[in-house]
C-alpha cells in the first residue's frame, strides 16, 4: 500500500502507510429507514469569476455526484447548508440548483426533496415578520413549481426579527397551511449557523423545543417530519417521543447517528445527514445490513466512520463543507479541490491530513493510490514536497 508523509501537530511530518479500503456490499433495498444525503456542489474553478461574490457551479459534475448518491439507494437533499446555502451559495444559483436536480430525480427514479428559506432577505431587526412570510412563500412556490417537495429551512431574516415564540408559531403556521405537500421542517442549531442562536424564540434548546413542537401540531398533516441539528443525541430522542403522531424524526447529529437511526424499543431515527455525502457507500451498505435484521454489521460498518464524522464536524461547525468536499476529492469524485465561496481554505492542513488518516481508517479511500497522489498535490500547494 502507498506511503505518504503527512505534518504533524508538533511540526515534523510522519511516514503513513494507507491500508486496502474496505469492500462495501451491495445493499439490500428497500432499506428500513429513510435516508437523505444532504449533498455538495462542485464549483467550476475555470469560471472567470470573482469566488467570495459569486458562486460558479460545475453542473455537469455537481448532477454526476447526485446520480452517485441515489445509485447507493440513498435520497437527496438539495440546496441545504451542505450545498454552501448561505455560505458562499446564493437563491438565484440554488433554484436553477433545485430545477435541474428535481428533474434529473424525476427522469432517473430519484428521492429529492429541496430547501426552501429566505436567504434572498438580508436579516435585520428592521423587518416585519410578514416580510419574512413573503420570503417563504416565495421560496416555497418556485420549488414547488420545479415540482420539488419542501425542507422548510431555519430563517436567519426570523431569526433577527422575532419578538416572541409567537412570532415563529405566526410564521411556521401561515407557511406549513400552505403547501402543497407535507414539508420537513429543518432546525438548524446555532453551532451550525451562529445567526440562528435563539431559534423558536428561546437560547434554550429544551424551551425551544416546546415552540417548534407546538407548530408541527397546529400542523401536524402538513409536516412529514422534523430534522434537527443540534449534536445533542438526548434532545433528539426526548423530541422524537413527542412528536406528533405521522410525524417522523430524522437526525441531523453528525456525531451520533448510528445510535440514533438504529433507534430503541420507543422507536428510531430516520436520517437527513451531511455526512452522508462523505461516508455514502458505508451508509447504504449499514443502511441495508439493518434492513436485513444485521443490527451487528449495521454497527460495524458504521462505528468507524464515527471518529471521521467527529472531525470533519468539529467546532467551528459551520465549516464541515471543506471536510466533506475534500472527502470528494480524495476519492475522484471531482478532479480538484475548490470549493464555492473559497471555501477550501476554511481548514488548516493539519485538519485536512488528520482527515485523510480517518477517512484512511474507515477504510472510505476507495483508491488509495489515487488518493495519496491527490493528498500530495495538496500538501504540494502548501510546500510541503512529498
């Protein structure tokens, strides 16, 4: 197996020796459990552009990775924080996003379900709260007229503007009345976007709770579930018992959600996850070994990819898209390592190289020699010859 030096947190390099990646079965369909991947996009680096202003996309290669995704029986979910919404991905670029993947799901088989929010509105206290209702609904009828079905996103313009829990009731109410289908409401926590702190009107994740369980009632047939995305596997499992009845679950944690998806004697999670965009062939072989009744596989499969998870997610959050981009890279699912936004550079090396030693361990470099050449030319842009 290829050897690479990679830096170390003491400033020397270290000779690493990668392993034979693990052989991933073909998974048994229908799974047991619903299973998005909150997915990437791949930005075109060729594009005369300027890249913290404008996003360039690489259509071809961003649907090529959404057809991978659904090949491993997994679904799709479009135009989310993974996709870089509101980090560098803007409205206007995430519909014709949402156009051509609802269209491509529709053509090839595809389960796609497509955020909608109002990041076309610049948060300020200034606004009214019927100014971020206009904004939903503007959002919520063009992804529907591409024939998508919604993700309600969490609203930084709410956000900024809510006086009271009622402010949000009074927005999720008139929003969920509307739709033409039932949407999945997505809580967003502030340790993925800072400028949610205070979500439902409450810094406290448990009263806020209270809130955004008394909006899917008032609702309930028009909410097919909740994702949540708070790192805390013990809210979600409080939460899940609660809700509604029809209501599904599905986690958000990137930190423990072979637990949570495997779920207990009360019931499970079913799952909307960015890290399945990284660990997508580990998802669907776990995903159909639960299936079969092979809770044991289920985990084994699964437990490794953990600690990968745990890094690629670490504190600042918000910046686990270069760890799942990166994942891309290294495994030929796009030929460079740029992101929209700039984003690339979010990560230090160190972070990166650890990566690649987890990503390693996993057993998810599915062409290790390919992969250490592609780890070189990255650590080459750095300086460090290899």
């Amino acid at each position: 197996m290829p050897t690479i030096h990679l830096p170390t947190r003491d400033g020397r390099t270290e000779a690493f020796t990668t392993r034979a990646p693990r052989v991933f079965p073909k998974a048994d369909r229908p799974f047991n459990r619903i299973a998005y991947s909150a997915v990437h996009v791949v930005a075109d680096p060729f594009a005369d552009h300027d890249p913290w202003l404008t996003p360039a996309i690489d259509w071809e290669t961003t649907l090529k990775f959404r057809r991978y995704v659904w090949s491993l029986g997994l679904g799709v979910a479009e135009s989310m924080d993974t996709a870089q919404r509101g980090m560098g991905l803007d409205w206007p670029t995430s519909l014709e996003l949402i156009r051509r993947s609802t269209a491509l799901a529709k053509a090839e088989g595809g389960l796609i379900r497509s955020g909608a929010g109002t990041d076309h509105l610049a948060p300020s206290p200034d606004l009214t709260i019927d100014d971020v209702i206009r904004a939903y609904e503007e959002q919520c009828e063009a992804v529907e007229a591409a024939g998508g079905q919604i993700i309600l996103m969490a609203s930084r313009a709410l956000a900024a503007c809510a006086k009271s829990p009622d402010d949000y009731l009074k927005v999720y109410d008139r929003i969920l009345r509307q739709v033409k289908e039932p949407a999945l409401i997505h809580w967003l926590g502030e340790m993925f976007d800072p400028a949610l702190d205070g979500y439902w009107g409450h810094k406290d994740h448990w009263q806020a709770m209270e809130t955004c369980l008394a909006a899917m009632a008032a609702n309930a047939g028009k909410v097919d579930g909740i994702k949540i995305s708070l790192l805390d596997k013990d809210k979600e499992i409080v939460m899940r018992r609660r809700l509604p009845s029809g209501v599904r679950m599905y986690t958000g944690d990137d930190f423990s959600y072979a637990e949570l998806i495997a779920g207990d004697a009360q019931g499970h999670s079913d799952a909307l996850l960015g890290i399945f965009d990284a660990i997508a062939p580990a998802a669907s072989a776990a995903l159909g070994a639960l299936a079969r009744g092979d809770s044991n596989m289920f985990h084994d499969i699964l437990a490794p990819t953990v600690p990968l998870s745990r890094h690629i997610f670490r504190a600042p959050t918000r910046f686990y898209k270069t760890g799942v981009v990166f994942m891309a890279y290294l495994n030929g699912l796009q030929e460079h390592f740029v992101m929209v936004g700039g984003q690339q550079s979010a990560r230090s090396l160190l972070h990166l190289s650890d990566l690649f030693r987890l990503a390693d361990a996993a057993g998810l470099l599915k062409d290790p020699d390919d992969a250490v050449a592609r780890m070189r030319r990255v650590l080459a842009v750095h300086g460090l010859a290899n």
